[in-house]
C-alpha cells in the first residue's frame, strides 16, 4: 500500500511540476519527488528564489540551513518554527547570515572542484542508500532556462564511494567556510521561543526553565494562552 501511495504522489508531484516549469528545462540528474511536498513551501516562507524567476541561482537546502548564491544576495538562513502545546503556532524566528565575497568565491570553487553540479541525484547513484531518519541536502541550480534539483539522503551514512566522498567533503567544508556552527550557536541563543523544531526534524528544542528566566516563562505561557 506504502508503494501504491508513493507512486501516486511521484507521479502527481511531476504534474504539478510540469505545470509551471513552461519556462525551463529540467536536467536528467533532477528529482522533482519532494518538491512540492516539502521545499516549495519552505522556499515561500523564507521568500527565497523560485526557479520559475528568471534568476541564476544555487540553493543548498537542509534543515540545518539554507544556502543562497545569486547576483541579487548570497546569504544562509537558520530558522526556528515555535511550538506550542505541541502544535506549530505559524510564528518562525529567522536568522540571516550574510556571506562575504571572500566566501562565496571559496564556495564556488569548492562547487567546481569538486563538480557538484555533475553530481546525479542520490536516487540515481547505485549505491546511494535512503531512509526515514537523518539529514537530507537538497541541491537546486538554475542557469538560463536549464534547472537542476537533486536531493541525498545522511551522506554522512552512506557508504565511501567516489559521489558520498565528494558530497560529505563539500558539506563539512562549505560549513567551515560559512562558520555555521558558531552562527548556529548564536541563533539557539536568540531564539525568543521556549519550545521550537526546524521542518524535516523529529526532535523539539525545549528551553529549560530556571530561577533567571522563570518570570519570563509565566508572561510568555500567559501570551500563548490568551491567544489560545
């Protein structure tokens, strides 16, 4: 039954997907699968760019964060949904980090070197394995009318082979390059909710409650409850 359903939402995402791809060209490495299930509506909530925009751009979209090169800004975005009563509240707390030239020329050649772009997508890489757990990284560029969505499954799971070696050295570097994990540790610190997860996550950040921020808790509980 799992089988007859995933086929069902295959099939019916490339349709929606060829309903507005009228001005490009999909590339034979692409998977279209998830796109409308899961990264459309991220990318309209972050108002990022769609590839239906007339722009060259490269995306790398994980639910660490999200990475954008274009001529108009070259940015990553860190994101937090709040959570309340075990429910989204539709309130998102987000974080923009904006990248040097410096880095965005250390990152397109990295993307060069190690030629990301000729990369076919995990579903078309023999010994690509997938699952329910993990991080996945979505890969989108867009150059002219040609655009390229791939996706790949824990890399950091896989195991060596030429494509997992080249997507697990370019993923630990580009967070060198951008300095995530300090950026990262800003942003937790910034978050104003008390309970908060990131999409394509199973887990929930819950701040804990001591003697400092105990009468803040109460105002916020009693925010969130009249809004109940």
């Amino acid at each position: 039954m799992k089988s007859i359903l995933f086929i069902f939402s295959y099939f019916f995402s490339l349709n929606l997907f060829g309903q507005i791809n009228n001005n490009f060209e999909l590339t034979k490495y692409s998977d279209t699968a998830n796109y409308f299930e899961y990264v459309k509506p991220i990318i309209e909530k972050l108002n990022l760019i769609k590839p239906i925009n007339n722009k060259i751009f490269f995306r790398l979209s994980s639910p660490k964060y999200y990475l954008e090169l274009s001529k108009e800004s070259n940015k990553y975005l860190i994101y937090a949904n709040e959570i309340w009563k075990g429910e989204k509240t539709g309130e998102i707390f987000i974080k923009q980090i904006d990248l040097s030239k410096k880095q965005v020329s250390e990152i397109n050649s990295l993307i060069d070197s190690l030629n990301i772009n000729d990369i076919p997508s995990g579903n078309q890489i023999k010994n690509w394995t997938s699952g329910f757990d993990g991080i996945t990284y979505i890969f989108e560029l867009k150059n002219k009318n040609k655009y390229s969505f791939k996706n790949y499954w824990s890399p950091s799971s896989q195991e060596k082979f030429e494509e997992s070696n080249k997507i697990n050295f370019f993923l630990q570097k580009l967070d060198d390059i951008i300095n995530y994990q300090k950026n990262n540790e800003e942003f937790e610190r910034e978050v104003p909710y008390f309970n908060w997860k990131r999409d394509g996550t199973s887990w929930n950040v819950v701040k804990a409650i001591t003697k400092e921020n105990k009468a803040e808790y109460k105002k916020y509980k009693k925010k969130k409850n009249s809004k109940l």
